[in-house]
C-alpha cells in the first residue's frame, strides 16, 4: 500500500480533494489582512533578535490554545518546520532511551513509519489509554508511549481527568510519555494546559504542537518541541542536526494568527468544521452507513464505515475516476490494517460549496456501488 502521504500528494492538484487535512478553505476577512501585511511582518522579523521574537509568537500560540504553563522563558520550547520534522527529531531521542515505543492504534501512518527506522512499535489502543492502562505497555518492553491527542482520524481526545491520570502512571512507571497534540486547537476539551499538569507530575515528556492544521496559509507554518528539563539537552543536540532556526518571517505570521484565533477566529474554524462535519452526519444517515469517529469528534477530518470492505474499496475507486480525493483507513491502523479496510476518511477543512460539491459525489457513488456486486479487495 502506498503510504498517506503519497496519496495526499496524488490528490493536491486534484479537481476536489477531500484526502488531507491541511486547511485548505479561505482566508478570513481579518486573516486576509494579516497575509496582505507580509511586507511589514518580514521587516519587523529582520529587525528584531530572533530569540525574542521566537519566544513571543511560540507564547502567542500555546496560549491561544490553552497552554499558559508552557515552558518557554526557560528555552525548553523548540521550534521546527513542521509536526513530522519534529516526530523525526523525537525519533532520534527515543532511540536512546529503549528499545520499544508503545504506539496509539489508530493514527496517522507517517508517525509509525517516521519511528520504526529508530525504535521496535508495539500498538496501544485507545481504549487502553482511556483507561489509563501503561501496564500491557510496559509488559510488552515498552520505555516510551506516544499518543496522539486529540487523534487523527477518529477525533478521540483526552480530557484533562483522563489525562493527568495518564502523566501520572507515566511518570510512575518511569515511562517517556510523548504527545502529538497537533489537532489540539480544534477541541477545547483538549485545550486544558497540559504543561501545568507534566510540570507537577514531573515525569519525562516531549510534546509536539503544531500550526500545520489550522489556517490556510499556503504551508507556511512551524511546529514546536516541547520537552522536560530532564531532555532539554539531548533534544537540543538532535535538533542540531535538523535545522538552525526557522524562517523568523513564518513566526511573525504565527504571532499574528495565534492572536486573532484567539480573539475569535477559531470560533469562526470551530463552526466551520462542526457545519461540515453535520453535512458528513446528514449523509451517513440518508445511506443507512455509520460515522466511525470517536463520539463528539471535532477535528478537522471524519471517517465514515462502509458496509464492509469491498464496499468502501469500490465507493474509494470511483470517487478517484471523478476526481474526488479521500483516503482510506487502512494505514491509519498500522499494526492491524484489516481494522481500516471499511473506512474512508474525509477532510473537513473545506469551504462549503466544495465540500459539499464532493459529498454529493460521494452519496452518488456509494448509491451506486450498493446497487451493484463489487468485487472483492485484492
């Protein structure tokens, strides 16, 4: 199978693509206005000492989603050019620190694939972390648990109850807990300021956040590193290798976004993704089908299950001789991929007109597959 990535990068030219979930809807009035200010922001960027300027748009930021606690005056907050840069660079750091990562089952297949070079997985579920369940984990060699909060593609998340009680059997059991948080700031459930809780526990943690997801800025973007004291050194030394700063430019538009979501323009993303995503509901119900998310996801992708494999496989095919790019499931479930085989996903980060344009197609195409014998998977 081809990795996500490759089919996203199948889909960008695509007349409709509904396969990645980079925001791909337009500007807001007030965003607009920040993009056309770009002459200003580089010159206020060449201006100004970077350190400073880095560490004011990296507090903007984690403060607009929640994450007031972050330790960025002490320099334990790294910037990177994206979430996956930034999965590479953990990757490094956890292959000093044991031979096996415990995995979340399902995600996004970049983050197994980035991993598996440098450390042996073993897949946690979700249900196992609700639980607050490390024990398997640990049975099973595990030094490190990776989770990723709220999840891609099923919007699972972790409340702050459920969540201190994950950091604090982490620290326990002298477990590394690594978070992916990058689809935080479409769930305030997930916008509790985990910095405050990592910080009091006190167990060794790296989390990645990420701006990739939320505004459609044509890629200009930058993830961020954030990492205990006891792995401030050893993250610093493998980011060496990777990068010397990010583009002070990016940071200064980074700023400037963090702001405005902050005072309202995720209000204006959340109702954007929850209207799409009622859209997706109203036609799972017209096909008699059942929406695979996580109960009350709110990220910017839903999956939807089909009827059974051959069903999804045959309804994936003809929305890709129309031009219309999703992704199946099948390597979001990367340890058992035959989980996924029924699921497509689709990417909610959209304007209406054409999202809608495609879930029209999408209902045609299910309509007729149901009405024909498909053949088998492969």
């Amino acid at each position: 199978m081809r990795n996500l990535t490759e089919l996203e990068q199948r889909a960008v030219d695509a007349p409709i693509n509904l396969s990645d979930g980079h925001p791909r809807m337009s500007l807001t009035d007030r965003q607009q206005a920040i993009v056309d200010r770009l002459p200003e922001l580089f010159a206020d960027a060449r201006r100004e000492n970077f350190k400073d300027l880095e560490q004011r748009a990296q507090a903007c930021f984690l403060s607009a989603i929640g994450q007031d606690c972050a330790p960025v005056a002490e320099g334990r907050v790294q910037s990177v050019y994206s979430s996956s840069v930034g999965t590479m660079v953990v990757g490094r750091v956890l292959r000093s620190r044991g031979p096996r990562v415990a995995v979340i089952h399902p995600t996004f297949d970049n983050i197994p694939d980035l991993l598996t070079d440098r450390v042996d997985l073993t897949a946690i579920s979700e249900r196992e972390l609700m639980d607050g369940d490390l024990a398997a984990a640990e049975r099973r060699g595990a030094t490190a648990v990776w989770v990723t909060t709220p999840n891609n593609p099923t919007g699972w998340v972790l409340d702050r109850a459920r969540f201190s009680h994950i950091a604090e059997e982490a620290a326990r059991r002298r477990i590394l807990l690594c978070l992916d948080t990058s689809f935080r700031g479409f769930d305030t459930r997930a916008q509790h300021d985990s910095y405050e809780i990592l910080e009091a526990v006190g167990g060794d943690y790296i989390v990645i956040e990420d701006t990739g997801k939320l505004w459609p800025t044509g890629e200009l973007k930058a993830g961020f590193i954030v990492t205990s004291r006891s792995l401030d050194d050893e993250m610093k030394r493998a980011l060496s290798d990777v990068l010397l700063t990010v583009s002070p430019v990016i940071l200064r538009l980074i700023e400037e976004l963090a702001a405005d979501a902050a005072a309202g323009g995720f209000k204006i993303l959340h109702d954007l993704i929850a209207r799409n995503r009622e859209q997706i509901m109203a036609t799972v119900r017209r096909l008699d089908i059942d929406s695979a998310d996580d109960q009350d996801a709110r990220v910017s992708v839903s999956m939807v299950r089909f009827h059974s494999p051959a069903q999804a496989h045959g309804v994936y095919s003809e929305l890709q001789r129309a031009g219309i790019h999703v992704l199946p499931c099948q390597q979001f479930y990367w340890a058992q991929p035959q989980e996924g085989s029924a699921s497509l996903r689709i990417a909610l980060a959209r304007d209406f007109e054409f999202f809608d344009a495609g879930l029209r197609r999408l209902e045609q195409a299910t309509l007729e597959k149901s009405r024909a014998k498909v053949p088998g998977l492969a």
